[in-house]
C-alpha cells in the first residue's frame, strides 16, 4: 500500500475519532440525541440515556483518534500503522456486528446509512493492514 492510502485511512479514521470522541465526551446529552448529526438520531432507538457511558464511549473514541495521530505523524513506521489499523478494526468489526443485529429499529434509510458508514470504517482500518510499497526508484537508461 502506498503512503498517500495510509495517509487517507489515517486521516479519516482520526477525524472519525475526534468528531465522535469529543461530541460524546464533552456533551454526551446531545450527542446521545442527535448522533451522527445532519438530522439523523440513531442512539435513543437503541435504549435509554446513559451519561457514564456516553462519556466512556467518548473516552475511547478520543483515544482511538490519539493513536491514531501518532501512526499519522509515523506514517512509514508499518509496525505502528498495522496496529492502529488492527485496532480500529477489532473495534469496527464488533461495532458493525451489533448493529446489522439491530437494523430492525431504524427506517431504510438509515439502516443503509449504518452498514455503509460502518462498512467503511472496516474497510478503512483493514487497508491499513496491508505492508508499505516500496519506494518506487526512477530507472532512467
């Protein structure tokens, strides 16, 4: 894989982490309410308000998004991407798990719009497992 996929994946995932990481940490009645935002609210379908585990799940998204920003400033060190992309996939994949479990609670739309975000972030964490390229060297003759 090359470094500009690496650099997408990892810009994406820690923008993920942040958006979500924040917002649930910092106010975690309206991220409750209102998550993902842009209209759509996915949250209260799947059980009551929790402010401690709101903020918990804002814990670990910031965290997430901080190791993620460190793989993004070392982005040729494979041992240290491989892993972020390892983590964010254990977690996507059990997240995704759940909930294609539970798209009975939303409308079409929006159980389309959870498989296809979640999918993505799979998809994104997985292409991190992939080793560098090498360096392509130009062979002039």
């Amino acid at each position: 894989m090359n470094s500009k996929i690496r650099y997408a994946s990892l810009g994406l995932l820690a923008v993920t982490g942040l958006y979500t990481g924040v917002w649930a940490y910092c106010s975690p009645t309206s991220w409750y309410a209102n998550f993902p935002g842009l209209g759509l609210s996915w949250l209260p379908q799947l059980g009551p308000y929790n402010e401690h585990l709101a903020k918990d799940a804002g814990a670990m998204f910031l965290a997430l998004a901080f190791l993620t920003a460190i793989a993004l400033r070392s982005v040729h060190n494979t041992r240290l991407v491989q892993t972020t992309g390892a983590v964010w996939l254990l977690f996507n994949v059990l997240h995704f798990s759940y909930h294609v479990q539970h798209l009975d609670m939303y409308n079409t739309r929006d159980q389309i719009l959870n498989v296809v975000f979640l999918a993505a972030l799979i998809l994104l964490a997985a292409l991190l497992l992939f080793p560098a390229l090498p360096a392509r060297q130009d062979r002039t003759r």
